[in-house]
C-alpha cells in the first residue's frame, strides 16, 4: 500500500490590515514499517529530556503539543533547541534520520504528547 499517512498543515492570521490565509494541501505519505504512534504523553524536565523514539525502526513524521497551560517547552538536536512549542501549542515535522531529539522545559516540567510513526 502507499499513503498510508495523510498530513495536513494550515496558517491563517488577521491582524488589523494585515490578514493571511495560507491552506496547506493533504500530503500523501508512504508509511515502510508499522510503528507509532510513539513514544505519547512526556514528561519534559527543566534539566532537558531526550525523547526516546528506539520503538521505531526509522522515526518518520510526527506530531507533538505542550498539555501544559501556562510553561513552554523548546526543542531540536542535543545542543541546540530553536524551536518553541507554548501552552498548548502544537507543531508536525519529519524527522531526520539518525538524529536525536530533545526538549526541555522553561519554568516547570511539561507534559508534551509526542506520537511520531514509522517512516
């Protein structure tokens, strides 16, 4: 079978004169192996946490949201995380193979929900 993962992504602001409406289209996505949705709900510590994602063979896309209601958490590679996820928030992505992904929480440990499939 082929396309056995359908990924959506959607951004839209209005904001005074300034207004955006950009509809992502539906990707259609080869899914090799049968694992996922993992590793779910992490606690993400101040200290740093390395997500553990050994159940898959080749992490593929995935999707992540903050269950916290008031602290953020950021994320990326092991030295380095750019990327800002507030209360609530949510982001999708691919993973790179062969990397490693870490998140750690600003104020106060997180739970984030973290389910990335097989690529």
């Amino acid at each position: 079978m082929s396309g056995e993962i359908k990924h959506t992504c959607t951004l839209s602001a209005d904001k005074g004169n300034f207004s955006l409406a950009r509809q992502g289209k539906t990707l259609s996505v080869d899914m090799n192996g049968n694992g996922g949705a993992t590793p779910g709900t992490v606690s993400v510590l101040v200290a740093g946490t390395t997500i553990d994602l050994s159940e898959l063979t080749t992490p593929g896309i995935g999707i992540m949201t903050n269950l916290d209601t008031v602290n953020f958490v950021t994320f990326g590679g092991v030295t380095d995380q750019p990327f800002k996820l507030k209360a609530g928030e949510q982001a999708s992505m691919r993973m790179n193979p062969g990397e490693t992904l870490k998140m750690v929480a600003d104020t106060a440990a997180c739970k984030v929900l973290i389910q990335f499939l097989e690529d």
